[in-house]
C-alpha cells in the first residue's frame, strides 16, 4: 500500500512544497493530509547573498539575519518584516551564526573571518569583539542564559568559552571532535553545552571548564 502526504502550497511563500512519499508493505494506512503551519510573513532578497543564520528575539518582536555578505540585519517579526537596522562589512568574511542575549539588549556574532563580535541591539553598535579567536572559521556562538558567556565552536575543531563583556577566554577544550564543530548552545540552566560535528557526533559538556560529561552520540551513517 502507499502512504501518501500532501502538502498545501502556502498562499503567501513562493516556494513550492515537496510531496514525499514512503512505502509501508507489512499493514495499510489510511490516505492522510497534513497541512504545513501558513507562511505569515516574508521577505524576499532580504540579503545580497545567502542567509546562515537567523534568531527570534526574547520577546519574539525582532529578527536577527547573518549572512554571507559580510552583514547583520535586524527585523520588525510583528509586521512585514520591516527592516530596524543593519550593519554593513559587520564582518570581513561570511557572517555563520548569530544570537540575541536572554535579555535582548545584545547580539553576536560569528564569523568564517575566525571573529566574535558582541553588539548592541539599538543600533547595532559594535561593544566589543575578539580578532582570531580560533585557528580556523567560527561556525556557531551562543550566549549563555545569564548573558555572561559566549560559547563558541569553530573549523578548528575546538570549543571556547568567553566572557561576554570583554570577550575574554575563559575556557577551551581543543579537539573537542575529530571534524569541524558547526554548532554550540548552553543547557537553558547555563551548566552545560552541547556540540555537533560534522564527524556525526554530538557531545555535552560542562559548561565550567569543558569536558565530555556524556559518551558521544554516533550519528548514522
């Protein structure tokens, strides 16, 4: 028999949804519909190249972009995504992640430029930044649920933790996984932090002073 899902083309969104299709063989399925959550809002070339990374605000009322053009952005997500703010050549190199602080008062970023930047939501004012804070290209920041640490994961294969005022390095832990680490978050408690790699791993650590608190997750190949 065949399970069929069908998808209804969002009235507002210009992309055509897929229909995928799977087999079951052993038992019949009756034929269901799900319907994908409507398209509120959109903004089309809202970048002059490919977006990596976007973040609601605490509050839910403001965007975050990053972008292969080197630039941050910040959206009105109440209307039309109306555009705040931005921040031209924010970085030198392809802008991979962005993040707001629990408090929405700041932003950072990370950059293929190996730096992080921390700034202020108002007006995108640069607070501090840290030129090659790893070997190779950031993939993933995050602050930390008390907005006093940044977590950062890197090409490098290491996975540093900042003071966010300063961005002083407060711990490290080199070869963290035998690939590049393309994301980091904190545990909403703030004590641990997890990684994923492109060497199909996923690991928690503590947050303290980095180290394996669990035995990698294999991913399958």
């Amino acid at each position: 028999s065949l399970f069929v899902l069908n998808v209804r083309r969002c009235d507002r969104c210009t992309r055509t949804p897929h229909r995928f299709r799977t087999r079951n063989r052993s038992r019949a399925f009756p034929r269901m519909i799900a319907m994908l959550i409507n398209c509120v809002a959109e903004k089309t070339t809202a970048h002059g190249s490919e977006i990596m990374s976007v973040a609601f605000s605490p509050d839910g009322t403001k965007i975050v972009s990053g972008s292969y053009d080197g630039t941050i952005k910040v959206w009105d997500s109440t209307g039309k995504l109306e555009l705040l703010s931005e921040k031209t050549n924010a970085h030198s190199d392809w802008v991979m992640s962005v993040a707001f602080s629990l408090d929405g008062t700041k932003i950072v970023s990370g950059s293929h430029d190996k730096t992080i930047k921390v700034w202020d939501l108002g007006k995108l004012e640069l607070l501090s930044e840290k030129m090659n804070a790893h070997s190779g290209d950031i993939n993933s920041v995050a602050f930390s649920p008390d907005g006093t640490k940044i977590v950062s994961g890197s090409d490098d294969k290491t996975i540093k933790v900042w003071d966010s005022d300063k961005l002083e390095q407060l711990s490290e832990k080199t070869n963290a996984h035998s690939r590049e680490i393309m994301s980091v978050a904190f545990s909403p408690d703030g004590t641990k932090i997890v990684s994923g790699s492109f060497d199909k791993t996923i690991k928690v650590w503590d947050s303290g002073a980095p180290r394996a608190l669990k035995s990698p997750l294999l991913g399958q190949n």
